[in-house]
C-alpha cells in the first residue's frame, strides 16, 4: 500500500521530509507526514518504508478504542483484501466447465493434463479445443540445430543455444506425429532426416505443481513417428499442450 491522506481528520503540521509544505499525507507504515507524491516517494526511497502498516499483532478492540488512526487502518485492510481478491481471481488455475471436461476426456485417455494459471504464457498459447470427443492440441515444434551430442541424452536447458525455430500447429489426436509434422513444415521426407523428442513433463503417476516445468527435464525419442497423438501421450503429464523437439540427423 502506499502512503495516503488520512481519512476521519486533518493532519496538521509541515511535511517532515521537505519542512516546506503543509502536511497532507500519513504514512501508514511509520506515520511520516508529506506534503507530495514526491516526498511521498523520497520518504519510501531514503528510510526503506513500504507504506504500509504492520499486521503484525492485530488485535480485537472494542468501540470505545476506535481512533481515526485504527479505522483508517481497518479500512485499508479490507481494501488490500478486495484487490488481492482481484488479483487472485485473475491468475487461478482456470475451473471453467470446458477445461474441465479436457481434463476429464485426457484422463479418459490415461493422459494426465496439467493447466497453468490463466495469465501464465503458455496458458494464453494454449488453443487446444475438443470437437465432440476429439482433442484438437495445440502442439509446440523446436527445431534443433547443430547438437553435437544426442539431445536425448542432454538436459533441456543446455539445448536452448541451438534452437533455430519454435513453432505452434493444431494436430488431431488421431493424426500421426509423422503426418502432423509434414503438414506443418511441409516437408514429406521427414522419417528419413529428422528425430523427433517428446518434452518429458513426469510420469502420470507422480504428483507435480502444475507451474514446476523444470529446464533439466530431458527429451524422449519417438521411436515411431507413425504413432497417434493418443497412443504417444497415454501415461504421461502434458503442461498444457505437448512439446515435440525435431533433431535433423546428421548422420
């Protein structure tokens, strides 16, 4: 919170950072009077003061204790609770009845499907949409260029130098991998040049937050590129939507 005018009376007196205007704030954190957002803004940045009062040791007081000074706090305490009640209502885990039912439709698949928070990036990427009871993902395509080692056998993070290109496309679970990246980069020689590596999120089985998509993860080969959407992602945590790397054999 930041320094405002007292509410229930005037404050009296000049401003104790300037000595030159008349007081017209209070800090609520130390009670400091200014006179201008300016000194408002000094005071925060020479004394360390965050403005807001301590909630520290917060105590029931009856009627006849009410000063200004506790109804004013009183006041910005709920007013601190209605914004954070905002903030939260925006960054929640989204629980409409449509991602739900995703997530239901995935578990009916033995794919467990994990959603960021709404403002998150990759929760604003995700277009990932059901047509009667087929899943449409979202799917995110990372182009690797000149590994030298197996980026199977690498950790996610060290592969981020060789990233040529990042791309998204929409692929029906019941298209293949190999027709799904023919279809995107119009390339219909793909089995023959290229690997393709599933983003390992977690096993099904293990318990992660749905914001802990760690950069050391590694990357696990499709072994055939003829395989579904459905059959790759059965057992297996997706973060929103899957993420295949594309390795181009050099040898």
């Amino acid at each position: 919170m930041s320094e405002d005018g007292q509410l229930g009376g005037k404050i009296e007196g000049c401003c104790q950072l300037c000595e030159k205007g008349l007081a017209k704030y209070r800090c609520p954190g130390c009670d400091m009077k200014t006179c201008s957002f300016i000194c408002v803004r000094d005071h925060k940045t020479v004394s360390g003061c965050t403005g807001k009062r301590s909630r520290a040791g917060l105590t029931y007081l009856p009627v006849s204790q009410l000063t200004p000074e506790v109804l004013l706090d009183d006041y910005w305490l709920l007013e601190e609770a209605t914004q954070s009640n905002k903030m939260l209502s925006r960054v929640l885990p989204r629980s409409r009845p449509r991602n739900q039912y995703l997530v239901k439709q995935c578990a009916l698949r033995n794919t467990c499907l994990s959603l960021m928070p709404a403002g998150m990036k990759r929760a604003k990427q995700n277009r990932t949409s059901l047509n009667g009871e087929t899943i449409t993902w979202t799917v995110e395509w990372i182009v690797l260029e000149g590994v030298e080692d197996h980026p199977a056998t690498m950790k996610i993070d060290d592969l981020r130098p060789f990233i040529t290109k990042t791309t998204y496309s929409q692929c029906s679970e019941n298209e293949t991998l190999l027709h799904s990246y023919s279809r995107t980069f119009q390339n219909s020689d793909a089995a023959a040049n290229i690997t393709l590596l599933l983003k390992q999120e977690a096993d099904k089985d293990l318990s992660i937050s749905p914001v802990d998509i760690s950069p050391t993860r590694r990357l696990w080969p499709v072994h055939s590129p003829n395989t579904t959407w459905q059959l790759l992602l059965a057992n297996r945590t997706i973060v929103e939507f899957p993420t295949i790397y594309i390795y181009r054999n050099t040898l």
